[in-house]
C-alpha cells in the first residue's frame, strides 16, 4: 500500500539535511509518488563551488550568495506561478541558508551575507513538512565517494561533522513547521523500495509537531 492511495500527502514538503545524506534522490523518489513538481538545489549551476571546496575561505562569499540569489529565485519563480496550492517537494529551505553562511565566512562577510539575506527571504514559504534526514561523517562520506562528484572530491571529514553539528543545532530549535527527522544510516530508500515504503508511509502520516524515526531496513 502506498502513501498517495491511502494517505493525504503534504502540499509542500521539504527534504533537508548535510551533503551526502541522499535528500535530492529522496526528493525525486517522493516527486513521483505524489505526481508533483520538484524544486532542487542544483549545485553544479554554481560557478563558484568547486573553488570553495578546493581553496575554502577565498571562494566561499561569492559561493554563498550565489546558492542564496538562485534559491531565492527559484522560490520567488514558483510563487509568481501560484504553485504552491498544488503538491511540491524541494530538497532546501531558505531558512537554513546561514548555516552554511556562520559556517564558512569571517566576520565581515558575515555581515553582509546578513544584510542581503534579509532583504531576500521575506516572503519565502513555509512548507507543510520538513523531512530531515541524518546520519554520521563515515556514512556521508561513504556515499559522496560512492556518487564520485568532481566537485566534492576534496571534501573532508571535518567539514562534514562541522556541517552536521550546524545542522543538528539548526533543526533542534527550528518549530516553524511540522518536522519529521529521520536516522537514514541504514537504509537505501533510493535502491529498496521497502526501505521508501517505510519513509513514505511515515512522511504522509506526520502533520504536526516534531517526530523522530528510526527505521529499520527491511531486506526483501
């Protein structure tokens, strides 16, 4: 039994969580299900990436706002086109985007991050359910070795549990909208369809409040 035959999907639902965790493969899978839109980050549009990761703090202002100008775009796109009054599913949320931002910049680029994004996310939406997904440094980088981007190659075990921490402080006090996190480690949502069933059913079934899930894989 699937979620869009006997459960009411949510309109808008968010798919979050540190690089590696598989939230655009989860946001794609969920975009089928429920035959709607999907709104993803595309990384590999910024020309700025690839320089960050490999030289860190020189590259990561302009790297940053170029992700904060396209997702600001892309949601400003969508809501011109009323499509938020039928089913989305997106893997970011604006409000998470200083994250990455007291992450990766000093002081004083700090700052004006912190001004332009003020300017920008006023009208972003709020989604009907945030799906947050985790998991520990030795299984992100399991999976970015395993994808092998050219871009996330150079990426370290430091930076990750450093975006982890950020992420887990983050989502701990984050109540602006109904939140499922789930402890992704162990299962492949993406290859075994029982282990999508188990997310599915719980992702349509959560509308309130903050919930936590930790599946088990069902090997069938």
């Amino acid at each position: 039994m699937t979620c869009v035959t006997s459960l009411k999907p949510p309109g808008y639902v968010v798919v979050e969580g540190p690089i590696g965790v598989g939230k655009t493969s989860l946001v794609k899978r969920l975009a089928e299900s429920f035959n709607s839109d999907s709104l993803l980050e595309n990384a590999e549009e910024n020309p700025f990436l690839e320089r960050f990761y490999q030289d860190g703090q020189q590259a990561a202002l302009p790297t940053q706002l170029f992700f904060l100008f396209q997702r600001n775009k892309q949601l400003q796109a969508l809501r011109q086109k009323d499509m938020f009054r039928t089913a989305l599913v997106a893997d970011f949320m604006l409000e998470k985007d200083p994250l990455f931002a007291r992450l990766n910049l000093d002081e004083e680029e700090l700052k004006l991050y912190e001004q332009v994004y003020a300017r920008l996310t006023m009208e972003a939406p709020e989604p009907d359910l945030v799906v947050y997904l985790q998991a520990p440094v030795e299984t992100l980088l399991q999976r970015i070795k395993k994808r092998d981007r050219k871009v996330e190659r150079t990426i370290e075990a430091d930076y990750l549990q450093r975006l982890c921490d950020g992420y887990a402080e983050f989502f701990y006090h984050y109540n602006s909208s109904p939140l499922l996190i789930i402890n992704a480690t162990d299962i492949n949502p993406v290859e075994r369809d029982s282990d999508y069933q188990l997310l599915l059913e719980r992702i349509c079934s959560t509308s309130c409040g903050k919930h936590y899930f930790n599946p088990v894989p069902l090997l069938v």
